[in-house]
C-alpha cells in the first residue's frame, strides 16, 4: 500500500512548534502509526460493497467537511487567492487533485484484480516516475546510482508479474494497473510540491480532495451501479477506509515530517506494504510465494538504492 498521497510531498510544509513539543519528542512513533493505519487501505478497498472507482469517491468524500470546517475556523491556512501567487497554487493544487483521482482509479482497480501483495509492492514505483519526471519537465538530471538502483527495481517487479502469470484472471492486468497509479501519483507529488512551501496542509486536503472527488463521482456515476454504500456494514467500511486512509494516517504522516529526516521517512515508506500483505493474508488467504518475496525485496532495494542516488 502506497501510503497517503500529502504525505509524500517532495517540499513539506514545517510546521511551528516547539521542539520540546509533544509531536517534536514523538515523531517517530507518528509516524509509525501513520504508516500502519494508511496501510489498511486496499484491505477496504477488497471489503467494500461499492466499485473501485466508488470506493475512492467516499474515502475522500466523507472527510471534505472536516478539512472545509477547519479552514473556515483557520483562515490563516486558506489560500491568499487575492494575488497571482494564490491563484496559481490553487491551479496546481486542482491539478494534484486530477491526478490523486487518476491514481486511486487505478491502484483501487489494481486491488481488486491482483494481490493485495503485489499491489502494495508495485505502486511503491512511484520514486521513479517521480525522478523521470523530473528530469523531462524541470532538467533534473538523475546520476548513476539512481540508474542502476531503477534496474534493480525493474527487475524485481519484473519478476512479480512472473509470477502473475500463473495465477488465473487478470493479476497481470492488475499488476500494470499498480504501477500506472504509481505514475499518477509521482504526478501528484510533482504538481503538489511546487505549492507546499506556501500551502497549509489543510487547504491542500481540502482543495485536492474536492477536485478529485468530483472527478471519481462523475467517473463512479458513468461507470458503477451504485455510489454510497447500502448496508451498516458497508458504511462501517467506507467510513473507516475515510477515518484509517485519509484522516488518521494522512494527518500522523504529516504531523511527523517536520521532525523526522527525509531519509527515514523514505525508509519507513519501503516497509509499508508487508503490512497489508500479512492481513491479507489473515484475511483472505493469500499466502506470499517465493517469486513475491524475491521479486519485492529486489524492488525495494532498488528503489532505496535511488533514492541515495538522487539524496542531496
């Protein structure tokens, strides 16, 4: 599981505080829980009695009145739309908007044609796109290191897929899906950290999550019988997936990273998807093969081995 999208902005916003402060003193194990309740998202994604694309309608739907109810309260963090600057972040903030909803189509609809496992695993491949991308639209150029840690990375979801093909349905297809919603996502994170240095963490929750959600709804209407959940328990799903995956883990992460290095955090982001990968596993009995296990530890090594390449 890829963990919530405001979290992974490229330039984090550093909040005020103290450094004897009670988040300063422990952000680490923040960031832990943020991790651990963000991770439970495709497990959502498989019990819930709505489609794909619904699905992530409500998860980001439900927690729209919260985040508006905080800027009308906090109107130090709302947007100075009465210059060009503001302006121009809410344009890029929309934009993050159209690509979070691109990525949740795809990784939701990843979820439920291929293993929770590979998944999770597959749509970590975001650190590439995010590099690739960089380097096409703003000149970055990647070195070396990077290079050969992308190969490693390759290979190792290469072999993911291998194993795929011996599995009956659509996994491969599943598969492609995870790892074009991590291309949606680095487009997220590129769009939004142009805007975080001047954008509070609620108005982008806010913005995005309403673009996106007009996005999914109109997508969901088109495409799926039914938007909203019909049964207690469906609710009870939607509204959890809301509380775990947009509200609980977004806000840990974000709390977390003014106080925790770039490095850990990136770290702690490779180790994410063993998580849902054991509940699924709990759940509904997908054991991990031999194939996952080597194609996803030679995945992770190689996008850790980029991201030293492109640490500065």
């Amino acid at each position: 599981m890829k963990p919530d999208p405001d979290a992974l902005a490229v330039a984090p916003v550093r909040a005020v505080l103290s450094p004897r402060s009670f988040i300063a003193r422990h952000a680490f194990p923040i960031l832990v829980l943020g991790l651990v309740f963000a991770s439970f998202s495709p497990i959502f994604v498989r019990l819930s009695e709505v489609g794909p694309i619904a699905t992530a309608f409500n998860r980001l739907a439900l927690p729209l009145p919260l985040f508006f109810a905080l800027l009308w309260f906090r109107p130090q963090d709302r947007l100075p739309l009465n210059s060009n600057v503001g302006r121009h972040d809410l344009k890029l903030i929309i934009l993050s908007g159209v690509f979070f909803a691109g990525d949740l189509v795809l990784w939701n609809s990843s979820v439920l044609m291929t293993s929770i496992a590979n998944a999770s695993v597959l749509s970590n491949v975001t650190p590439i796109f995010v590099v690739a991308g960089s380097w096409i639209l703003f000149k970055e150029r990647p070195g070396r290191l990077f290079a050969a840690g992308m190969t490693v990375a390759m290979s190792g979801s290469a072999i993911m897929m291998v194993e795929s093909l011996g599995r009956a349905g659509n996994s491969v297809m599943g598969d492609l899906l995870a790892m074009a919603a991590a291309a949606f996502y680095a487009g997220y994170v590129l769009t939004l950290s142009r805007v975080r240095k001047r954008a509070s963490i609620v108005s982008t929750m806010a913005i995005s999550g309403a673009a996106a959600s007009v996005i999914l709804l109109a997508l969901a209407a088109l495409t799926e019988e039914q938007i909203w959940p019909h049964t207690i328990d469906g609710w009870l799903v939607a509204l959890a997936m809301a509380m775990f995956a947009q509200i609980s883990g977004q806000m840990l992460i974000a709390m977390s990273l003014a106080h925790v290095s770039a490095g850990l955090v990136a770290t702690m982001f490779l180790m994410q998807p063993v998580i849902p990968a054991g509940v699924a596993w709990i759940l509904f009995g997908e054991s991990v093969t031999i194939h996952q296990i080597i194609g996803a530890v030679a995945l992770l090594a190689g996008l850790e081995i980029s991201r030293r390449g492109t640490a500065k």
